[in-house]
C-alpha cells in the first residue's frame, strides 16, 4: 500500500504534539500551507481538527493522551503507516502551573511533569526506532527561558522546563552519531493564549503566608493580549531551524527570553568563580 508521501517525496513529514493551540497550531497551519505532511496530536481530535479548519490528504489529526505510552506509540505508528516516514517531531504540549512549592499538592506536581516532562520523554522513547532505522531526523523540545531563569511562584513549572532543556542536551549527545538533530526551543512571552486560563493550572490549596506571590502571579496573567512576541514569527523561526542542515541545541525566542537568560547566565558565572577557591579545595 503507497503511502501519502509517495507522491511528493521532497515535503517533510511533521510530528507535533499539542497543536491545537498555541505555538503548535500556528506551526500546524504554516506546514500545511507549505505542503508539508502534518501528524497533530491533542487531547480532543474534535478541537484540534476544527482549530487546523483544513481536510486535506496532507493533514493527520490524532487524539492521544501523552502521559500513557501506549496512546503515544499508537499514533506515532499511525503516522508512519499513513506518511511512510517521520522526519521532524516537535514536543510542543505543555501547560504552566503556579504556586509556591508548599502549595502545590503531590499530584498538583506530578500531573505537571507529566505532560511537560514525561511527555516529552514518552515521546522521543517511541519515535526513535523509526529515527533510528531511518538514520536521520530532528526533534524540537520547545521549553521555557523559564528553564534557564526561574521566577518566583511558577517553582514547578520552571523545574519542568528546565528538565526539558537539559534532556535536551543530553538526547543531542546521545543521539548525533545516528544521524539525528536535537533543538530545544526556549521562548519568552507570546501573544498565545497560555496567560487566558486555559494553560494555566494555579495551586488549589494557597496558603496566606505566599499571598504576595499570589498576587504577583495574577498581575503577571493580567498581561493576556500584551505579551511582546509574536507566535506567528515564533511558529516560522521554528520550521526555518528545522530546515538547517546543522541546527542549534539551544534557540532561545522573543528579546525578553533574550536578555532574561543572558543576564541569569552571568549572575550564575559570577557566583561560581566566586566560590571557585572553596570549591576547587575540596578537591584530594
């Protein structure tokens, strides 16, 4: 049976999980625009599809639930079935959660690095066996300049992102003799609809004691419609990096992200060549 490729051998085929929203659907319409061969996942095929609003032969909407693995390896098994390859897979799902750490209950932290971490990882574990026997590929990790510089109040959500950011460069190592690239993507604020509620999950049990940060952290979501960056932008720099034949590890987007992590990154050397004789004399 002839796959959907077969006829256009030179388009791509795409991998992306949470596109029904966000940087994934902005990424999601600009692919298929260009002809691209498009595998989305969401967690309901019915918005994601209505969302995207195209019914094309280039066109896979999937309804998966990333935190099981079987749902995961099901889909990336439908998309190689229906396109005959997998070249780019970008882990794009995710959501924010606020609070202190205190505040937030076990299952509050883990159903976050669930989705923002595990995954993730669920993810790259299925996909590749078919990167490998294919000896190419590229998976972008989209995570946060959160990950580098964590705010106060969004505790959980940065440990997450930042785990994405250093898995990230270990699967680069791991993986660059097999023929497959690796980005993480860091952005800053965009003007998507994380800061809207429906990609934020907030504490449900606060505590008065971190009620500054409470209301810090809803001053922060009242910025909804005014964050600086672009996603459409964000969405294009993204598909440009996965055209590169030596992409980055590391793409930080927006100037916020910028100069964010610039400055986080000099503070972090200050402080480790001041300690560099305490820390060098532990040393047999």
């Amino acid at each position: 049976m002839k796959t959907r490729t077969e006829t256009d051998s030179n388009k791509k085929v795409w991998f992306i999980t949470g596109a029904s929203k966000g940087f994934g659907l902005s990424i999601v319409k600009q692919l298929l625009c260009a002809g691209h061969f498009v595998a989305a996942t969401s967690r309901d095929k019915e918005a994601l599809t209505q969302a995207v609003n195209r019914d094309e032969n280039n066109f896979l909407p999937l309804q998966v639930d990333l935190a099981n693995e079987s749902s995961v390896a099901l889909a990336l098994q439908h998309t190689h079935e229906e396109f005959g390859r997998i070249d780019v897979v970008i882990n794009n799902a995710g959501y924010g959660i606020g609070g202190a750490i205190e505040e937030l209950s076990d299952e509050e932290t883990r159903q976050a690095f669930d989705i923002n971490v595990f995954g993730t990882l669920n993810v790259i574990r299925s996909v590749m066996s078919y990167l490998r026997e294919q000896h190419s590929g590229h998976i972008i990790n989209i995570s946060s300049s959160a990950g580098f510089a964590p705010g106060i109040g969004w505790s959980i959500y940065c440990a997450a992102k930042s785990a994405v950011i250093t898995l990230s460069e270990a699967l680069a190592e791991e993986v660059k003799h097999l023929g497959v690239k690796v980005t993480c993507v860091s952005p800053g604020s965009f003007r998507t609809n994380f800061l809207n509620g429906e990609s934020i999950a907030v504490a449900q049990n606060p505590i008065d004691d971190y009620r500054d940060i409470t209301e810090a952290r809803r001053l922060y979501m009242k910025r909804d419609g005014q964050q600086p960056g672009d996603p459409e932008k964000a969405a294009a720099a993204i598909i440009k990096v996965a055209g590169e034949k030596n992409p980055p590890v590391h793409l930080l987007l927006g100037g916020d992200a910028y100069n964010r992590v610039l400055t986080r990154l000099d503070t972090l050397h200050s402080n480790i060549r001041e300690l560099g004789e305490v820390t060098c004399s532990t040393d047999l």
